[in-house]
C-alpha cells in the first residue's frame, strides 16, 4: 500500500473549499437504528489491536482541513470520500503493523529511542501548554481590541512614485543624464536607452514603499523631492540608475483584515515570551555551569511555538526595481 499524501489532501479540502458540504450517502430518509453513528467505530484489527476512527483521524491530522477536526469520528466517516476514507484506514493499518513489529523487535525497550520518545513527550506538552495558555487568548476579539488600541499610532507608510533608467555601466548612465539635462523627456529617454523594469512604460515603476527596493535604489529615490532627476547616477547590484521621483503620498493605514496576521503573530510571541518567565520565575533552577561562558537564556519551552498562526502576507526583500 502506498500513501498518496498529496492526493488525500487534495480530497479532504476541496469539498470545503467552496464551501459545500458533501452530500449524504443516500437521499431515503434512513430509520432510528440505521441513523445512529458510533462514536468511534471499530474499522480493523492488526494482530489483536483494534484500530478505530479516532486512530484514523490520528494519522490524518496533519492533512485534515480546519472545517473537519472537530468532527465526531463516526461522522466524519461518513462524510469523507470512499478513496479517502480507504488510504486512511489502510494507512493507520500500516502504522498499527510497524509499531507491533519495532516491538516484537524488542525496539521499545532501546535506551536511544526511548530517549527521543520522552523528548518528543516533552516537546509535545510543551505545545500543548502553550496552546491553551497563550492560543487561547489571542481571539479575534483580543486581535480587533489590539488594532483599535494602537490605531491613533499607525499611519500609513511613505511611497513614492518614480520612473528610472537603467543602463549597464556608469557612462551610460551620464550620458542619459546629460540628454535629460539638456531639456529630453525622461520618459522618452527611458524608451530608448533603459534595459530595466518599465522601461516601454517610460520607465515608470508606479508608487512603491522602501521596502520594495533594494537599499542603494530605495535611499536615492526617497530622497529627491517630486520633479527631481538624482544628481548622480545611483549604483545597485543590477546596473546603474537614473531616477526621477513624480509624486510623494502617505499609503492608507492597513484594514483590520490586512494587519489581523501580523498582530496575531506579535501577540502571540508576546505571549509566549510572557508565560516563559513567569514559568522560569515559579521553577527552581539551579544552574551548575557557573565556569562556562555567558549563553542567551534559555527557556523551559524550548523547540515549542504558539499555534499555527495565518501567515501574513509580507513580501520578501526585494532584489530589484519591481515593474
């Protein structure tokens, strides 16, 4: 048997992808005793060791979409598609095997592996430390409370909108200053000599924030003010620029919606950060590596993190002018 992990995925979310939900098996409306669903139901037996939804579920967790892991297994059973409900009994049946096998193996009992069975025990409660003690209180509410209470402080950031050319060496790039100087159109310039984003475009990169550039680009360009061409040419790791800065604004503050992600992963880290010391605070620690050198403190939740959070939808640093 070979499991598809990709495929079952691609099962369980698309029916809740759109919303729908699926469709019972039969439209005949079914009697009391027909309509009953175990809570857990028995679906195998390995060697004597029964295998039920719960484990099933078990060994979907991780593919599972949000909609569906609160859902009572028995129910959950019948919602899932036949070839989805097959590879994941059939997966739990493998898994179920294998363990019996390490144990008849006398694996178990291997003083390594029990060593990585308590670490991952450890790890684990961990987690589930954090997640009831911080996810639990970062709500949407606590988020919206969050975003109101800093929104006289959060103003929209700088962007400029700027056109340039972009010419391989230094030369080029005074050449195309000195045409521009002499009265030449920027744009029209642009056109004929820049080899750079926007180039059919009059070299217009349209409004941008600094971070969008990389620093040599972005220190120039939010330096002039609106009509002003750099004095010199401006040097990045794609060549050499000359900018000309058209118009100046504030961008508008973000929505709730846009700053949701990010509050939600600062209060989360705050949180963490929070229960850290109040749980070193309340242990009793007695360190016995006095003569070794000064380490960044550690923390009684190490490799643990607070509940998967939205990812916010930050852009990596930019490497070159965007068009």
């Amino acid at each position: 048997m070979r499991f598809r992990p990709a495929l079952l995925a691609a099962c369980l979310v698309s029916p809740f992808a759109a919303g729908v939900q699926p469709a019972p098996a039969q439209t005949a409306a079914p009697s009391p005793s027909a309509a009953a669903v175990p809570e857990d139901p028995l679906l195998a037996r390995v060697d004597g060791q029964e295998v039920r939804m719960s484990d099933v579920v078990a060994v979907a967790s991780e593919v599972l979409p949000p909609e569906l892991r609160n859902v009572p297994p028995g129910a959950l059973m019948q919602m899932l598609p036949p070839e989805v409900s097959r590879q994941l009994v059939d997966r739990a049946i493998t898994e179920r095997a294998l363990v019996a096998a390490a144990r008849a193996a006398g694996l178990d009992r291997d003083e390594e592996v029990r060593r990585r069975i308590r670490r991952a025990e450890e790890q684990e409660l961990q987690q589930a430390l954090l997640t009831r003690e911080v996810g639990g209180k970062v709500t949407d509410e606590a988020i919206r409370a969050r975003y109101d209470q800093e929104a006289s402080r959060r103003q929209g950031e700088p962007e400029v909108r700027a056109r340039h050319v972009l010419v391989p060496t230094e030369t080029a790039a005074r050449e195309a200053m000195a045409e521009i100087s002499r009265g030449a159109d920027f744009a029209e310039v642009a056109k004929r000599r820049s080899t750079g984003p926007g180039a059919q475009q009059g070299g217009d990169l349209g409004f941008f924030k600094r971070g969008d550039m990389v620093p040599e680009f972005a220190e120039a360009a939010f330096a002039l003010q609106p009509g002003q061409v750099s004095a010199t040419p401006v040097r990045s790791p794609f060549g050499w620029h000359v900018i000309k800065v058209e118009e100046q604004r504030a961008a508008a503050a973000p929505s709730f919606e846009d700053a949701k992600p990010q509050l939600q992963r600062q209060m989360l880290e705050e949180g963490v950060e929070a229960m850290v010391q109040r749980v070193r605070s309340a242990a009793k620690i007695e360190r016995l590596d006095s003569q070794a050198a000064p380490a960044p403190a550690g923390t009684l939740l190490d490799n643990a993190a607070p509940p998967p959070a939205a990812a916010p939808a930050g852009r990596a640093p930019a490497q070159q002018p965007r068009r």
